[in-house]
C-alpha cells in the first residue's frame, strides 16, 4: 500500500478557498516558518482547558490559575477523579491523597515535592512550583500527578490545552508516534511522485495558515488538538454551501452530523474508521492483524488540507508459517523483509478519507 496523495490534488483547487476558522482568542503570538509569519488571534484559543482523552473537564466551581511562577495550576481533585482515581483530604498533614490501582500520590500544601507510593517502594518527585489550598481546593501542576498515574501529558500552546491521556496507547507510545516527522506539502509531492501543481510550501501556508504551528516542540499537539476542533462542516460558519454535514463510516456504520454533535465525535468516527484497516487485510487472509491507535494519534497533517485526517498507530502483524511471502512482499509494502512464523509491530501512519459524506480509510505506510 503506497503512499498516495492523489486524493489530496483532486480537490485542492476547491477546498483550498476555504477560511480557516478556529475558538476566537485574545492571544496574539505568532508562529514562523522558513516561509509564512501567522498570528493565533484568528486560529487558536487563549482560553485555558484540560482534556482528558480528548474530552474537556469540567472544573464546576474552583477554576485553574498562573501563579507567581508562571506556572499554570489546576484543581487537583476535578482531574483525579475524572482519571478514576479517589481522593481525600488529610487534615493532620494538610495534603490531598490520591489513590488508584495501588498508586498513592501524596501532595503537601506549601511543598514543591510530591510523594508516590508504588509496589510498597515510596519515591519523591519535585515540581517547578508549590502546590497551594485556594477556594478550599489543593492545586497543583498537574502533570505531575497525572504522569505519576501512568498517564501522558503534554500541552497545546496554540489552543491553550492541557492533554492528558490514559487510553489505548501508553505514554511512551504516544511519545514514540507523535515524534516521527511530518512532510510538508513540497515535501509530500516530491515523496509521491506527483506534482504539486504550482504549489509551493508558501502557498500552502497562506491557505492553512494553521500549518505553520504544526512543527516543532509541540507541532503535533497543535495539529492532533486543531482535528478534534475542527470536524469536517465547520466550514459552514463562513459559507453556507459547503456540504456534506452529515457522515457515516463506511465499515463502522458511525455517524457525525456537524453541529448537532460535540466536535470531537468526528474524530472519534475517523478512528473508528481506521479500524477497518483490520477488517480488509484480515479478510484476505495472507496475515492477520490488529491495530492500537487512540485519539491522542489523531492529527491534521501538515500537507493535507482541512478535509484530510491522518491517524498514528502500531500495527501487530502475524505472519503464518507457510505465508506466501512473495505475495506479501508485492502487496503490503509497509512490512518490509517479512519472513514466515514471526511476529512484529509496526508504527504506521492511515489517512482516513474525509472528503466525501461516506467516511473511510484509503491509504497506509509504515512510519520511519
């Protein structure tokens, strides 16, 4: 399954007038590239939220604040207990307790350090700034608490989003797969064989000037968190006649309706699709397969415009013993030197068709 970018080309000319449009934000930092300054005011958010799995949390009453550190702070047992942990108060040592699956995170007040019992061996971590009792609530960096239960956590600064994920994918895979290096548009045309039809990398910017923030130490935060706010129809705030709004995958039977569902159900329905990948190949029958992939994986490229989605994952791969090798040689490329009896994982990259009302995965290669 090679590379194609076909898809891309054949609606470039007529996605490519469309606005970018994102949450309004009072920020107005900029991002530059080697061709194209952009200002976040028109693409980003300055309003501060905490995602867990891709789902915002709700603080109801005591809110997140920047301390005298610049450091942002956050309602500790809002975030917990939405991970399933349990907490408590000990009032003898003023310090919130948090426990989950034989983890127990002890965090002071007044104290830069947070104590973590594991496997009965306690070790300490220290963070970069105190944790404080306000609103009668403990705050603390949450990243802290949050890695210290297993969990990944990185940030948006586009969108001034705290992610944190504790899903399919483990932390150190997350890392792994956000860390591969995405092409950008030139580079993607020259890659494929195919022209860019006169278009440069600059003008590639101009059109989706958010493109601009998907590089660099956050690049792909910005670019998964830009996907889940953007669903396809969006683009029906600034032109009434763009359609389709309403999706259905092809092999889940899902659906998505742009503006009677939260935004993020379109990327739970382009993840569902990628799951037909299994499907297909292991209806052929020359290897089986499983896909592991979740919402932290999923991403807007930096080559493909707003209707395209792309979704990181490992793919398990069983090869028979009296697989035809040739065939799968031929076939699946992304399995590169295959040999009969093994087993293996696979970083891999799936572009999920979202141009048309029907939703489904097209393309996939090996990442490297």
């Amino acid at each position: 399954m090679k590379k194609r970018i076909s898809l891309l080309l054949a609606v470039v000319m007529i996605v490519s007038a469309f606005c970018v449009t994102g949450a309004a934000a009072a920020d107005t930092t900029t991002a530059t590239t080697g061709t194209t300054t952009t200002n976040t005011a028109a693409i980003g958010s300055s309003v501060l939220t905490v995602k867990y799995n891709g789902e915002a949390i709700t603080f109801p009453d005591a809110q997140p604040f920047v301390d005298e550190n610049s450091r942002t702070l956050i309602p500790v047992r809002f975030v917990a207990e939405t991970m399933g942990a349990d907490v408590s108060w000990n009032s003898d040592t003023q310090a919130a307790v948090i426990k989950q699956n034989g983890v127990v995170i002890t965090v002071p007040i007044g104290s830069d350090t947070i104590s973590v019992t594991k496997d009965s061996s306690t070790s300490t971590v220290k963070m970069d700034t105190q944790a404080v009792l306000a609103n009668d609530r403990t705050y603390v960096p949450i990243r802290y608490v949050a890695e210290a239960l297993g969990a990944w956590v990185s940030y948006s600064p586009l969108f001034t989003t705290v992610q944190i994920y504790e899903d399919v994918l483990t932390a150190g895979e997350i890392t792994r797969l956000h860390s591969y290096y995405d092409m950008t548009w030139e580079e993607a045309c020259k890659n494929s064989g195919e022209s860019n039809y006169g278009s440069t990398d600059e003008d590639w910017e101009k059109d989706y000037p958010q493109v601009a923030y998907f590089t660099g130490t956050y690049g792909f935060e910005n670019a998964n968190e830009w996907k889940l706010r953007h669903p396809n129809g969006i683009e029906r705030k600034t032109y009434s006649w763009v359609s389709p709004t309403a999706y259905t995958g092809a092999v889940s039977g899902k659906t998505y309706t742009y503006g009677s569902q939260p935004d993020v159900d379109f990327a739970k329905l382009v993840l569902a699709e990628t799951y037909g990948v299994e499907k297909e190949l292991n209806s052929a029958g020359k290897v089986t397969i499983s896909l592991k992939t979740d919402l932290s994986c999923v991403y807007a490229s930096r080559h493909a415009n707003e209707s395209g989605t792309y979704v990181r994952g490992i793919l398990t791969v069983k090869i028979p013993k009296n697989a035809d090798i040739s065939w799968i040689t031929k076939n699946y490329d992304f399995i590169s030197n295959p040999k009969a009896g093994e087993t293996r994982d696979i970083d891999v990259e799936i572009h999920v068709n979202t141009f048309t009302s029907n939703i489904y995965w097209d393309e996939m290669t090996a990442l490297k």
